[in-house]
C-alpha cells in the first residue's frame, strides 16, 4: 500500500525532486514563524487583536481535518459575482444552492467557508455553528460594461457579525485606478472587524493592464504581489490571500516602483519555493500566515496541479491553500476528494520548511 508520501511524488510527477528535495539558499527558515498547533497564542497574544478575535481565530485554526497544526484548508466560493453565476457553477449546478458550498466544506473537513454575504445569510441559522464563516463583503461585480478592475462593497461587517461570521473577506486590486479608494474602504472595514471581534482575510491581488509586458504577466510576479502582501498586512489583515508566484522582476520589467538587486539575487530566485517565499517574507516574516489560491480547473490536471500548489506552499513557509473551483466545478464526491488530498499535504510530516 502507497504512504501518503509515495501518492504525493507521483502527483508530483517529474517535479518531485526539484520540490520535496529543495534547500532554500535564499532566506533562512529560522528567520520565520512558522505555523504550529500554537500559532495564534505566539503571534497574536501580544498584538492589539481582541479576546474575541483571538477567539474566531482559534476556531477557524482548531476546525476540520487541519485543526491544531497551524495549517489551512479554506473553501472559497465568490465566482457567482466574480465571474457570472453560470460560468462558476454550470459544470456543476448543484452549487446555485449556496447550502451545497456549506456542505461541501464541511464533508471535506475544512477549516472555514468563504462565500458571499447572501450565501451565508440565507443559511446562518443552520450552520454559522458548525464551520466558520468568511463573510465576503467586497466584490467585482463583471456585469458592468466594459469591465473595470475594481472592488465595490456587497455588505456591511455588522451585518457579517449578525450572520455569525467568524471572519469577514475582502480584495483589494492594487496597483488599479482604484486601489486608492478599496485601501481606504478595507482598512476601515477590517478596523471595525476586529472591534466586533471578527479576524480578517485579504483577498491581496494586483490588477493592472501595465502590468503585461512583452508576453509576461507580472501580476503574478514575486516581488509586485510580495509588496501587494506587505501592503494587506499593513491594514491589520489577519490572513493574506495571495496567487502563487510564476515568475519575478515585475518592477524591472515594467520600469516603475523601487526595487533593490538582493529582491532578485539574494531574497528569491527562480525555483518556485524561493518565489512563494519572497511572498511569506513580506507577510511580517510569517507573522501574518500565507495561504496560496487553487487557480481556475482545468481538468483532469487539477489534482497534480494543487498538490503542487500546496507543497510549494507548505515548504515556502505558507500556511495553507485556499481552493475553489477546482472542487466545486466536479462532483461533490470529487470535490471532497481533492480538497482531502491537498490537506494530505500539510498533515505529511515528512514534507517540510526548505
């Protein structure tokens, strides 16, 4: 019978020993915080965060299959708005009941479901009890024409803490015409989170059409969405959403911003674990934990493709990934599968910090 870590390598496939073998030569391990079973209690026992808000915290940290290891599984579900409601859900319409979304997080042991306000008010009663809700207030809306890159609120954090919101969501867009006003809104937003006693997630994009130069999309460059991170860490977010890192030198390539020669020789490199952990660096060095998106679904290659994203993760420094579409858009028994197979990931010892 295969260990978990033999499954692991062959999901892995020709990439196995570059990624599980890496020894990062960048920034040392030990300059970070790590996750660990006590995480909440190291980092943010001493922080401004209230007693209630160390409460939500621990509850999400201490729910589903990950519960005491300082690791992640989160169920995100906003692509009704993001995207359109049929292309989110038509290859799989069960999810037009935002109580399947519920349900899939909970039958897959998550730590926490993310969804829209409506989602999750519609259902609060039920549920808000037994898994914590992320109540998202911001979205893209996508209905509007042409489409714009820009973040309008869909709620209130009060009516996300009537709701039972362990935790209330949003994005931020920088470096779009109006990142200006989404920093202003989330600051304000996330301030009176942690007042009611509710933690904070930073969906920590970076959205410009700039910001494609000669084939390349730097938006997904380390050093533009590690300084995305510090700038989502700076509004007192609690945990920072981020697309995994493809490539780097987004500054030099865009000719803009400030930038030093260590961002690219001695902080980073260009093996993946380096890049992803540029990102955990600008997270306060891990003080503000790092979870990775599963991206769209492809297919068949979504299950290798999101064990790779969690073990980058994991040995980058990150605390987690948070998957969507490529669980909901299958089978429900498909999806918990999946989602299973990606914790698998953060339970495996074996798999550590590089």
């Amino acid at each position: 019978m295969e260990t978990n870590t033999q499954n692991i390598e062959k999901l892995l496939g020709k990439d196995a020993e570059s990624l599980l073998g890496h020894k990062c030569k960048t920034i040392d391990k030990n300059e970070f915080h790590h996750p660990s079973p006590d995480f909440v209690d190291k980092v943010f026992r001493d922080s401004n965060r209230s007693a209630q808000t160390l409460r939500n915290l621990n509850a999400i940290y201490n729910t589903g299959r990950l519960a005491g290891t300082g690791y992640l599984s989160i169920l995100p579900v906003d692509q009704g708005i993001e995207h359109s409601g049929g292309s989110a859900f038509a290859p799989n319409p069960i999810y037009f009941d935002p109580e399947n979304i519920i349900k899939l997080a909970l039958e897959a042991g998550c730590n926490a479901v993310a969804t829209t306000m409506g989602s999750l008010a519609i259902l609060s009663r039920k549920y808000a009890h037994k898994i914590p809700f992320v109540a998202k207030i911001n979205h893209n809306e996508l209905l509007s024409y042409p489409n714009t890159h820009d973040q309008i609120m869909f709620g209130s954090v009060e009516d996300a803490w009537n709701l039972g919101a362990a935790a209330v969501g949003a994005t931020i867009y920088f470096g779009s015409e109006g990142s200006n006003r989404q920093i202003i809104e989330v600051s304000q937003a996330f301030e009176l989170a942690h007042e009611l006693g509710m933690a904070t997630i930073l969906w920590c994009y970076t959205r410009n059409n700039e910001f494609k130069k000669e084939g390349k999309n730097y938006e997904t460059a380390a050093d533009l969405t590690g300084q995305a991170n510090h700038l989502g860490v700076t509004i007192q977010a609690d945990i920072i959403k981020q697309k995994l890192p493809t490539h780097n030198g987004g500054y030099k390539a865009i000719d803009f911003g400030k930038s030093h020669p260590d961002m690219y020789e001695k902080l980073s490199s260009d093996h993946p674990i380096d890049l992803c952990r540029y990102q955990v660096a600008n997270c306060y060095m891990g003080r503000i934990g790092l979870i990775n998106s599963g991206g769209e679904s492809k297919g068949e290659s979504d299950l290798a493709e999101a064990v790779r994203t969690a073990v980058i993760n994991k040995r980058a420094g990150g605390m987690g990934l948070i998957v969507g579409r490529k669980a909901f858009q299958r089978p429900m028994k498909e999806g918990v599968q999946l989602l299973n197979h990606i914790q698998d990931v953060y339970l495996d010892k074996k798999i550590d910090l590089a």
